[in-house]
C-alpha cells in the first residue's frame, strides 16, 4: 500500500512566524508586463547563475522561485509545499516515492517540461562534480527514474524523513540546456533580461508562465559592495527595497518615517569563525574551545547589529524545531581560554591567518576577533579575499587555517554529520546520530536525535557561532507583498507590487 498527498499540503515541523509585511504572496492574476519595475538592493551578487557550480548567496537570492522552481517550494512562512509536483505517494516501507508532475509548464526555452528533465536536475545536483551545498543530502536517492513523461520515481537506499524539504533546493532545468553559469532555462514566472557584472541583474515576466503572473512588471536586482551606498540608493529613490539591511546605525532615518517600512523577520543567517578541523592546532578541541571563550561575542553582536540579532552558541537557530539554548557551552571567560590553550600545550598562544571575505561585515569583525584574541596571546594575520576566492580557496580547496563565513540555510546542523564538509569536523558519534535522524519515523524522534548532535558539536566546539543575523528588510511604504523572513537567502519578487 501508499500513502497519498496531494496540492500544497505538505507541511513540515518548521512553522516560523511571519511579521512585518507577512509572507511572499502568491503571483497575482491580471498583473505582469503593465505593471510597475521593481528595483531590489542587495549586497550578494552571484559569482555566476547555477546553483550548482558556486553560484553562492546571490544566486539563491535573485533566482530560487523567480526563474528555477522545484518540485516542491519552501514558503517565507517555512513550510514545504507541492509547486512543479501535483502530488506523491511514497510506500509503506518510505523507501519509495511516485511524484506526478503538473501539466501544462513549459520552459522559458518552449520546451515542455517531462519526467525526464526532472530525472536530470536531480541527478545534476548530486553529481560528482557538482558544489551544491544540498548534494550530501541527496546521498540518500539510490535511483531516479522517469517512466512516462509526468511521472519520476525516486528510490532510496533508506528513509529520508527530509527528502520533500531537500527536494525543494533541486531546482529543475531544461535537460537541453547549455552553459547556466551565465544563462538560464528555468520555468519560474520571470526569465533572465539582463546581467551586467557588477551592477544589475534584471528579470521579465515569462508570457509563457504555467501560473498567474507576477503582481509587478519585472525586477531588477542592483549590487553594491557596501552597506552605506545601498542605503543611499534606497534614500534617492534608486531601489524600492533592501532585502537585507546590513548596516542597523542607519535605520534611524527609516524608522518612524512615513516614505518607509522597516520589518525585522526571522534569520537562519548564521556567522561563522570556522575553524579547520583537520589541521593543528585546530585539530585539538580544547584549542577551539579557547577560541570561543576569548571572543565576547555579545559585544561583537552589539558593535556589529546595535542590538539586533541574537546569540546562538551553536549551527542551529531558534526557529529549527530541534533547537536548545547553547550560549553557556562556552561562555566568554578569557581566564578560562588561558587555561584551555595551557592545557592544550599553547600556553604561550600561537599564530593563523583568518581568511575573510572583502564584503560587509566580515573585515571589521575580523579586526575584533584579531584584537579579542590577542588577548590570550593569539596573534591573527588577517588575509581579505573576494567571495571568488573564498569559494576556491577555502570551500574548494580546503586551504585556509580558519575564516569567516556567513551560513544562509535552516537545518544545516547536519553539515557537522559529513566529515567531508569544508570544515573538516569528524566525530563519528554526531555522524550516526545524523544518519539516524534522517532515517527517523517521526519528526519528535528525529528532533531527539538532532539535539543531541548539536549539543556535541557545541561541546567540540566544531566552529565558532558568532551571531545569528537579524533580518531586517527596508523598503518603500508603496510596496508590498515581499517576503520578510529571508529563510536561505530566497527573496520572492513574484508578489511585491508599488502603488
């Protein structure tokens, strides 16, 4: 026997609050071409426009939703709904899982979506030589096939309780297509117009979109480096929007003002001091842990966010269902850290090169932790790179001692679960106790089993988590309908209407 679901209730234990202007709405009928330009501002732009050769934050941002869909579509309110599938059934044993595919959607290229497109964008994102960040998650798929063109069957090698959350990172392209590092054949409501490097990157209404059109005439995404001047742009009436305000010593000239709507949503943005595990002396616990403790990450926070934001103490946000406050794990005490580096055979400290990236905020906070830890005799050479090179260097080539690095997604505990993650943390405990909770038959038994891995990972002290980020969308009092909660960094234009 199966188990049947159907439209757009598949929910899963996430359930985040939604505030401010409230969640992405749904394309509007009647709107599209006639309607008004939306201009966004961002500080990510993408290093190229797949998903799956190190297109990074920016990418996710500009087209997770926009121009690629998935089978499934995780909502600004964090739920997982049936988007490009109808429905699913999935076996007895959850080893199994028959989706149909929706009719009528074409890509942006004319081309009708089949099964075997699906069976492609799948299998691409768990290929060899894919970078998706999802691809360790993908392990699982043991097969997929496609035996008529609206139907694809995926087969497990063991239960996956997050398959259909998973699945809604696997954005589904066109098995034709060429190079999508610079162009794209999605099946989103808007197609690529324009991408000029370094400034904009404009999205059109697709004419051919399955469902009810945009609510606005199109989107252009504007790219700055710094926070000041995407403020300023906001201020001249440049951008209508800013999808995550990085700069809180501004919102001053937001708040209270009329022309303006300033809504603080829910993060899942996580900073990272990450350490390379792999390599002395941040192979050794009680070293990291040292680390941790000498950094006062509340003064950090304040310094950075002037009260925004929260501390965390571990990978996981308190909006993920397994979440536990693990602040005092390793608590700032620098008298304890000149304890832990003595133990540790440190005693005198000892030296690293910090890389981090050349973008808002990670020079100033690594101008703190440098200072913060000179403290207990760690001398910190710091080295600022582009996002290009971090990619390369640090995720790619695992050369770096330890950066910073901000995490955009939510349940990405698990990440601590692969030793071959950039960072390099292996416990094999924590490992088992991820591969359990993916296998788990219920949702309390695979939130028992992730506690546990996070309250360890805590106590090695795999990374340091500086922050959790606030986030806080700017925009024009003439717009609504965008999303607030910034959940992995999506930003759904498909809703926002001005006027």
């Amino acid at each position: 026997m199966t188990r049947k679901f159907a439209g757009v209730a598949v929910a899963l234990a996430l359930a985040l609050a939604a505030c401010g202007s409230g969640p992405a709405a749904a394309p509007q009928e009647g709107a599209g071409s006639g309607a008004a330009t939306i201009e966004i501002g961002s500080l990510y732009e993408p290093q190229n426009l797949d998903n799956t050769a190190g297109g990074g934050q920016g990418v996710t941002e500009t087209f997770n939703g926009n121009v690629y869909e998935g089978l499934y579509r995780l909502t600004d309110a964090g739920k997982v709904e049936n988007l490009l599938a109808e429905s699913q059934e999935v076996s007895d044993d959850g080893l199994t899982y028959t989706v149909k595919l929706r009719q009528g959607v074409t890509f942006h290229s004319g081309k009708a979506l089949t099964a075997a497109d699906v069976k492609h964008s799948i299998e691409r994102v768990s290929a060899e030589d894919s970078q998706s960040a999802r691809k360790s998650q993908l392990q699982v798929i043991k097969s997929v096939t496609a035996p008529d063109e609206r139907t694809v069957v995926v087969k497990l090698s063991s239960r996956s309780i997050s398959l259909l959350y998973n699945l809604s990172y696997v954005w589904i392209v066109n098995a034709g297509a060429k190079d999508l590092t610079t162009g794209e054949d999605g099946t989103g409501p808007y197609q690529l117009g324009s991408w000029k490097r370094g400034s904009t990157l404009s999205l059109e209404p697709f004419p051919g979109y399955w469902g009810p059109k945009p609510a606005n005439g199109g989107v252009v995404f504007h790219y700055f480096t710094e926070a000041t001047a995407l403020n300023n742009a906001l201020i001249t009436g440049a951008v209508d929007v800013v999808t995550s305000e990085q700069s809180p010593d501004a919102l001053a000239q937001f708040t209270g003002n009329p022309d303006y709507k300033v809504a603080e949503g829910h993060s899942t943005t996580k900073l990272l001091l990450a350490f390379n595990d792999r390599k002395a002396p941040f192979d050794q616990p009680l070293v990291r842990k040292a680390v941790s403790s000498a950094i006062d990450d509340a003064k950090l926070l304040e310094s950075i966010w002037a009260g925004h934001g929260s501390l965390i103490g571990s990978m996981v946000p308190p909006t993920d269902p397994w979440y536990e406050d693990l602040t005092k794990v390793n608590p700032y005490d620098v008298e304890l850290a000149k304890k832990q580096l003595a133990e540790a055979g440190y005693a005198g400290g000892f030296r690293f090169t910090l890389d981090t990236p050349n973008y808002d905020p990670h020079p100033t906070v690594a101008t703190f932790v440098k200072s913060e830890l000179a403290k207990v005799g760690i001398t910190v050479d710091i080295n600022v790179i582009t996002a290009d090179e971090w990619y390369s260097k640090v995720f790619k080539k695992r050369d770096f001692a330890a950066t910073l690095q901000e995490h955009v997604n939510d349940r990405d505990v698990v990440w601590y679960g692969n030793p071959d993650f950039y960072w390099g943390y292996d416990n094999k405990q924590v490992t088992d106790w991820v591969e359990q909770a993916e296998r788990a038959k219920t949702a309390e038994e695979q939130t028992e089993l992730l506690k546990k891995a996070n309250r360890q990972i805590a106590e090695d002290a795999a990374s340091d988590w500086l922050y959790l980020y606030p986030q806080i969308v700017v925009a024009s009092s003439k717009l609504s309908g965008y999303p607030v909660n910034g959940l992995n960094s999506q930003f759904y234009a498909y809703g926002i209407k001005k006027g």
